[in-house]
C-alpha cells in the first residue's frame, strides 16, 4: 500500500501540533534534515532537527534522516565522504536515535562528482562503520536516469528520486517518489512511498513487556493449541532446541509474512507452562501471539468475509463434495464475493467457516479475509 510521507528542514515547524497536523492530512513518516557538509569543511546541524524528531515520533510518524552531501572525493580526497558521514552519524546519536535508524543521503547539491554515487558508496561506508544498517538516497530524478545515481547496489538503497509535474518519477524500481514542494498546501514536501521503509515501523520487532502470566491468562497471549500454520507478524528465530531465549540456539531468520507449518505445541515446565511451537524439521519457534499470527480465522466474531483468492464452498463438514456453480466454467467462487459467516468451527485442529447459506468454506487468510 501506497502512504505519503514529508522531508522536513528548519525551514518547518518544530512544535507537536505541525507534525500531528501532517498526519491528520495522510503523513505516515517524517525525514528530518540532521546535518550538511563535514568536520574538514564547514559542518552544519539542524537546529530545530532534535525537536522535530522529537514531535514526529510524539505524532506517531515514522522518523528517518537526511544529510545534504556536499563532498567530492576528486577535489577533497577520499576521507571527504566519510567525514560527512560521521557528521550525520554522531548527530544521530545526540539526538537519541538508533542505529537502525533510516539515513538517506540527498545527493543533489553542484559540488558533488559527476559519479555522485561513487562517493556515495564511501559515505554509507562509514555509516556501517558507525553501526548503522538501513541507507537510501535521494535525488533529481535526472541524475538516476543519467546514471549519476544508482539504486539497488549493495546497500540495498530503494532510491528516492524527486520529479514535480510528471505521472511518476520515471525511475524504474524506484521505492519512493518526491512529486510535489508544496504538500497539501502547507509548504512541505510531499512523497509516495512504495517500499514502506519511509512510513511502516522497522521489520525488527520491539520488545513488548513480558506479561504476568497466569494458567487463566497465557491464552490471551500464547497458542495453547496447535494452529497447523501461522504467519510470522514481526521477524523472529527457529531455534535449534526449546531454549527460545538463547541467542546461541537461533538458526533461520523468519521475516514478517512467512508461513511455516506447525507440527506440534509443547509446553516449558515453568509454574505457568509457556507454549512454543515444534516444526517438521526439528527445530523450534515462538507460540507467543505477539510475534506470529494464526493462519486461519479463529474467532467467533467474525461476520462477513470476501473471497481474495478464487476458492471453493462445500456442502459439507469434511470439505468433500464441491457446491457446483451452475452455467460458469469453474466451480471456484470469484475474488471480490461476499459470504456472511453464520460460526467459526474449529476442526481436526483447523478452524473452517460455516456460512448463513449453510455451505463450508476455508478459513485461511490468503484466500478469505474478514470485512466485519
């Protein structure tokens, strides 16, 4: 999903009100200028930009950084970029931001090399030095179609590209687009972001307080049972063997969006047994609702679903016998269609939808998903 986010410098506000005035106009993240040039020239710092990052985050804006380069490693040798890469690492840090933080390069200003990314690449250079693990640059959308800039790379950079009074900012690949200077009338400017690196949260999960848990309460926070697939909401581990807490046990990264198939749930031998889940290869995940989400509708609540994958009704429990579509080629109902869910049956360890015209359907998330 395409969100609109904003760059802002000293030019704009610092104070709450402005940045919760951008999200309540569609803002979803804010890219706060930190800093210009470098410790062997003239550095500059945004004198406002702690306060700015400050309110954005107060508003619930998603907060990265920008520093407006003005090396060139031709004239200044090769110690030019990273100079202006510590400079906007340290100021990072003074502001209390984290190292997975987004630093976005502006590469726009005269001075730089006409093989701007060149320097570029020595810039984020430094920055990994420093600790910093997520980069992106930006520019005139003239300077990616001359090959002055250069998306992808090695530093996995989405590319920002700026183009007013154009469609698009006619950047193949590119995952954000800055299209106008004046956002919504207030002065600001305004991009799309197709990537979600500039308005979704980091894909590193933050660490939500442990619970007191209870027998009456772990199943508000944990499976208790097996759900034979979940989906992976924030990036978790499997784990050699059932001590989860042990980074020396971690194997396969699970990324957000990943399915994995449950073999069994067991339970630690704590006062309050905690659920965690077994795979068919051996190893083991999380059942901590937090982190994974089941795969199939399990709640009584639901009321209507529509079809986002073309799918089957039954007639009946055991999903055997096919309602048949009389005078269409295909027995699959179309995506787009509307059932009412009548219950939620939980069923040989999987849920299935009984709906109001008395038909069975699936209950899996990829190919039903819930209205009201």
């Amino acid at each position: 999903m395409t969100s609109y986010f904003n760059d802002v410098a000293v030019w704009q506000p610092h104070d709450l009100a402005y940045f919760k005035r951008l999200k309540a106009y569609g803002s979803r993240g804010v890219v706060v200028k930190s800093s210009q040039g470098g410790y062997g020239g003239t550095p500059y710092i945004n004198s406002v930009g702690k306060l700015q990052v400050i309110n954005a985050k107060r508003a619930g804006l998603k907060v990265a950084l920008y520093h407006y380069g003005t090396f060139n490693s031709l004239r200044y040798g090769q110690a030019d970029p990273a100079s202006e890469a510590k400079l906007m690492a340290n100021t990072a840090k003074a502001w209390g931001l984290g190292k997975d933080t987004l630093m976005v390069l502006d590469a726009e200003d005269s001075s730089l090399r006409t093989k701007a990314s060149a320097d570029a690449a020595l810039f984020f250079n430094e920055l990994k030095r420093q600790g910093f693990h997520s980069f992106d640059i930006y520019g005139p959308g003239s300077w990616f179609w001359a090959g002055r800039l250069k998306i992808g790379t090695s530093y996995k950079l989405g590319g920002w590209p700026a183009s007013y009074g154009s469609s698009s900012s006619g950047v193949s690949g590119a995952k954000a687009w800055q299209y106008t200077d004046n956002w919504k009338g207030l002065g600001v400017d305004g991009s799309l972001d197709y990537g979600g690196q500039y308005t979704t949260k980091s894909a590193e999960p933050e660490q939500k307080p442990e619970p007191k848990l209870t027998k009456q309460n772990v199943d508000d926070y944990y499976y208790t049972y097996n759900p034979k697939r979940v989906i992976v909401k924030r990036t978790i581990y499997q784990h050699k063997n059932n001590q989860l807490g042990s980074q020396a046990n971690r194997g396969r990264k699970l990324k957000p969006g990943t399915a994995i198939d449950i073999a069994s749930v067991h339970f630690s031998s704590d006062k309050v047994p905690v659920p965690y889940f077994k795979l068919a290869n051996g190893t083991y995940i999380t059942a901590n609702r937090w982190f994974v989400n089941n795969a199939y509708y399990e709640l009584s609540n639901l009321k209507t679903i529509k079809v986002i994958k073309p799918t089957y009704l039954y007639r009946d429990l055991h999903r055997t016998k096919v309602v048949k579509r009389s005078g269409f080629k295909s027995n699959k109902w179309p995506k787009g269609t509307l059932f009412d869910v009548k219950k939620v049956i939980h069923w040989q360890g999987g849920f299935v939808l009984k709906l109001t015209n008395g038909f069975y359907c699936t209950a899996y998330k990829k190919y039903v998903k819930k209205i009201k």
